[in-house]
C-alpha cells in the first residue's frame, strides 16, 4: 500500500473546497442508520453546484448525468456517508474537523468524506465536459458501516426499477489510490450439535462436544476442489463454542460459531451447502447469505486504466458495498489508508485528498469501453 510520502501533484483547483466540504461532513454527526444530516448537506451542496436532477431515497442522495442512452454502459461513482461511532481512545473530538500539518483530522474524513467528495467533483467535471462513451451515475449511498437495509440493499433495487443498473462501479473507500480488484465474501455459521446427556461418572450419554469436535476438525480441513484464482481457498474458522451445565453431566448440546470468508469460486449459498456437506452431526445456519466476494477481470477498462496510471492491483482484506454489487464489476480505490479507518484520531492527507481530485477523472477518461459488454 502506499507511504504517506507521495508524488507531487500540482494543487487542484478544487482543493480547499473540497476540504471545506469534508470538514462540514465530519462536524456532523453521520452514525450509520442515522445520516439524515448528512444526506441533507449532500442533497443541498449537488443542487448548489447544478450538478443535474438530485434525487434522493432514504439517505442515499444521488444524480443521473444527463444524456443517459441505453446505447452506452453506465458507470457508477459510489462512496458512503455514513460512519462508525468515535473509538474511545479518541484525544481530539471526533466531530472537530482540524487542518494540523497537512492532515484533515476528524471521524470520517478518511473512511469515507475524502473518497466521496472527491468521487464528486470528479460526477461535476466529467459530466460538464461534454460527451461521454458511458453513462455515469454519482451515488452518495448510507448505511455502508452496517450493511444496513436502507444503504445499498435498497439502493440497488431501486436503480433497477428504473432501468439504470450499473454496468460497473468505482467504489470510493480508503486505498491508498491503489486499485482493490477483489474481496472475500462473508459467512457466519450458528452450528448446533445434538446429543443425550448422562452422569460423567458412568460414562453414558452421548456427549455432545465430542461430535463438535468431530465436525470442527472437518471444518478445519475443508478443501473443496475448486480455488480462486485470485482469491485462493475458502477460509473457515471457528471463532466461538458453548457447552455444557456442570463438571459431571455429559453435555447434549453444543453450540459454535463459524467464520467463513469466501470466495468468487462457489456462491455464498453453494459454499454453505458444501459445509453441510462436510460435517457429520452439526446443523449449520448462515445468518446472512448476502456478503458475496467481489472479483473484477484484470482486462477490465476499469483495472486497465488504473494500471495505465502506475497503480497496482491488489486484493482488499476489508470489505464494503462492492459486497453487496453481486455480479456488477466494481472497483474500490480511493484517498487514505484502510489502516485509519475506525481508529481514534482518524485523519486523511491533504496530500491525498489533492491526489485524488486528479487521478479519478483521469483514470475516468483513460477508460477505454470499446467492446464492453453490458446489460442495456
């Protein structure tokens, strides 16, 4: 990833007010499922800039550049708003929004204010410059932190009503400005392992914990035959166990927990199958199928043009919206670091901030879409 030592770039025209804009984001509180405020400061900033027709749902404020034509793809510029509760271990106050030696400090600067201010700008410029080989969509969306019902869940859904999902998407999340080409999917598995209780000092019943430790050890080797190529293996965990009521009664019952990061060689609900599969006495339930890995093609006009620009393909150990954006190719790269995000004392480089509002457009407008497959 990159040092906070970076290459020169001119200063943008657009800095400070970008600055400004995120500061006055970071001074208003923006917890997930609570981020009415901010879409509010959204909603009204997009419609000071004519940045088209502003719409919004729930709080996910968004605009449609005009001229859209089922003849092209559609791209979607997508950052979130929404930010996780201040750590404890916070010296400043979150909501402070402090300039200190080239840094932007304050809770949700770097995760995500720098990306989606810069993402917008970027929706402004592109869309006044005349025409374009694609449609573009600029998505403020909420609820990222949580995964919430009301962030992309909805969102989606709500484009597709209307005939304006994307063909591919530029995630906005803090990446140093490196392309994250891929992410592990997500599933967490209650196990439950029957059996029949009986005084210890007999040595009956059935006990419990020994049939987990049977399927645990099956967890443990699961292999399946087919890896990622980008990916690699399924990793699976048991990260949690519960059982039994006292020293001298055999338990019949025993509970735990499985982690399991998945990958873009089987389907969430696939790979929940094959688990099934593996164990002999736990009954395994997923508590969500919907965090899917996310895996873009390395010839892809997105992947393609970052790495026309100098910038390296990685694979992202955290996760975001593109989780949720199965089956529609998706980019993450943005400015800051993934490493402060959700820490005390956040911050984001101006240095980064200024990055950005030039390497979006031109990564943008290096795109070569010639070819592409899309959906309209």
């Amino acid at each position: 990833m990159a040092s906070e030592t970076r290459a020169p770039f001119t200063r943008h025209k657009n800095l400070d007010e970008a600055v400004g804009l995120i500061s006055k984001l970071v001074a208003t509180p923006s917890f997930s499922r609570e981020e009415s405020a901010t879409a509010d400061i959204w909603e009204n900033w997009l419609r000071e800039k004519k940045a088209g027709r502003v719409e919004r749902l729930h709080n996910n404020v968004f605009v449609v550049a005009e001229g859209f034509s089922h003849e092209r793809p559609t791209l979607m510029l997508n950052s979130h708003h929404d930010t996780v509760r201040p750590a404890a271990s916070y010296t400043r106050d979150p909501f402070e929004a402090v300039v200190e030696d080239g840094r932007l400090y304050g809770l949700g600067s770097n995760d995500a204010g720098a990306s989606g201010v810069a993402l917008a700008f970027t929706f402004l410029h592109l869309a006044r410059s005349g025409a374009l080989p694609f449609n573009m969509i600029l998505a403020i969306t909420a609820a990222e932190e949580v995964m919430g019902e009301n962030g992309m869940r909805a969102f989606l859904p709500h484009l597709a009503e209307r005939g304006l999902t994307p063909d591919m998407v530029l995630v906005g999340e803090p990446t140093g400005m490196q392309p994250a080409i891929a992410e592990r999917g997500l599933l967490v598995l209650d196990a439950t392992v029957a059996g029949k209780s009986g005084h210890a000092a007999r040595n009956e019943g059935i006990n419990a914990i020994y049939r987990a430790i049977d399927d645990i050890t099956a967890l443990r080797n699961f292999a399946p035959a087919a890896v990622s190529d980008v990916l690699g293996p399924i990793k699976v965990s048991v990260t949690m166990i519960d059982a039994g009521t006292q020293h001298n009664v055999v338990p019949d019952s025993c509970r735990y927990v499985v982690d399991v990061r998945t990958t873009d060689a089987y389907s969430n609900e696939e790979t929940v199958e094959l688990l099934r599969e593996a164990v002999s006495w736990s009954e395994l339930k997923p508590r969500s199928t919907r965090v899917h890995a996310s895996v873009i093609a390395p010839d892809h006009p997105l992947v393609r043009s970052a790495v026309a620009l100098g910038r390296t393909p990685f694979v992202s150990p955290t996760t975001s919206d593109m989780a949720l954006m199965h089956g529609i190719p998706s980019l993450k790269i943005g400015p800051g670091e993934s490493s402060r995000s959700h820490t005390a004392d956040e911050f984001v480089l101006l240095e980064e901030i200024n990055e950005a509002l030039h390497l979006y457009p031109a990564l943008l407008k290096g795109m070569d879409v010639r070819g592409l497959d899309f959906r309209h």
